[in-house]
C-alpha cells in the first residue's frame, strides 16, 4: 500500500466525517418521519 501524502489524507479524513454526518442527519429524518407516520 503506498503511503498517500498528508493532503490526500486529509481530505480522506475531512470526506469521511461529513459523509458520517450527512448519515447521522439522514437518520434522525428517517426516525422523525417513521414516527410522525405511524
């Protein structure tokens, strides 16, 4: 495995936290819109 240069690791690191939020948010909606369903 090559040893990627600290600017791609970064931006990785910055892709993995916000597709990790957008998957939190999209959570919280889902329960939200299950809820206000049943």
């Amino acid at each position: 495995m090559a040893i990627l240069p600290l600017q791609n690791l970064f931006n990785f690191i910055f892709y993995f936290k916000e597709k990790a939020k957008y998957l939190a948010i999209n959570l919280n909606v889902a329960k939200k819109f299950r809820r206000f369903c049943l």
